[in-house]
C-alpha cells in the first residue's frame, strides 16, 4: 500500500468517500428516488471538494512548519498564501491550478451571491482530486498517486422454513466502502429486512 503521512492519510479518505458517493447512484434499489439521487448529485461534488481543499490547506501549513519556511510579515495566514508561499519552494506544485482549485471551493462554500447553487460536476471534482494529489507528491506526503476505486456488495440472506430474528422473510446485507491499490480501506455497511406480505 503507498506509504504516506498522517497528512496524506486524510487526503486519501477524502477521495475514498468522493469515489463511493460516485457509485452509490447506480446501486439497485426497489424504492429508489431519481429525483434524491439527482439532488444528490448535485450537492455531493461541492461537499468533497470542500473535504479534498481542506487537506490540502493542512498540507501545506505543515509543509511550512516542517521546512521552516519563513512566513511573510505582511501576509495573512490563508490558503491563497500558502499555495503562493510554497509554491515559491516547490514550483512543481501547480500553483495556478491550485488557485483555481481554491477559488472554485470559495463558490461552493461562501459564495452569498444567490441563494440558487451552480453544481459541481463529479468531472470537475475528479479533475482536483488529481491536482491536489500530484501537489502531494511534490511535498512530499505521498509516494505516488494512490489508485482508489469504489465497491459494493449485496448479501442476503433467506429464511425458508422460519421468519428471521425480526420476523423478516429476507435480510440485505449492503456494504459499501472503497480500496486503495486493491486493498479494502474505508466501509460502511447497512441492512435491510422485508417481512411477510402484507405485514
């Protein structure tokens, strides 16, 4: 598994649940909503990137704590200086890209321009997860990019000659969770019974 940091530990979190909010939407489900899926949708891609800008702001502030880096008088302590201080450093990082990256999670969380939000698309989100990783590398808090993929499992379990423990005819174990490099790193699991017709 890729080594990393504490640092890049929970930007690799962060891109697991981004990966498992992209396959929960095509999960069969008998009583699915295409309207909450397609709100959801919508809403989803905004909140990662919020989570994935969150880790690289505390990548970078430990970068400059761990190298020393002088910290400008005259600057503020935010993330626009942080990308410009570093970069300065390490200029490999994309700094342009970064900014960019950081603007558009200004619009998500603190645009009060209009009440109606413009949606992120999971594209869009994908597209910073990769530049924000490769800002990793170059720092130091990754060894390479870590390849994450989602899955899900669908378990039942029949019970023919009796009900279940909770009067169900079928239980449904779902999980659902995400790997990194093949290994299984991040889940989350629920169940869902049915009892007798009519009950």
């Amino acid at each position: 598994m890729n080594q990393m940091t504490h640092v890049g530990l929970a930007l690799t979190k962060a891109i697991a649940m981004a990966r498992i909010s992209t396959l929960i939407p095509s999960i069969a489900d008998p009583c699915a909503s295409p309207v909450k899926g397609a709100l959801l949708g919508s809403i989803l891609p905004g909140v990662h990137l919020i989570g994935i800008v969150s880790a690289l702001d505390e990548a970078l502030a430990e970068y400059i704590d761990a190298n020393g880096v002088a910290w400008p008088k005259n600057k503020k302590p935010n993330l626009s200086n942080r990308i410009e201080l570093v970069a300065n450093v390490v200029p490999r990082i994309k700094a342009k890209e970064l900014h960019l990256i950081r603007e558009l999670r200004n619009s998500v969380a603190h645009d009060t321009s209009s009440a109606v939000a413009t949606p992120l698309t999971w594209k869009t989100l994908n597209e910073a997860i990769g530049t924000v990783a490769s800002a990793f590398i170059e720092l130091g808090f990754l060894s390479a990019m870590p390849n994450i993929e989602a899955y899900f499992f669908r378990e039942p379990t029949l019970y023919l000659e009796a009900l279940g423990p909770n009067g169900e005819i079928v239980r449904h174990h779902f999980r659902v969770g995400a790997k990194m490099d093949g290994v299984p790193f991040l889940e989350y699991s629920t169940d869902v019974s049915y009892g007798p017709a009519g009950s």
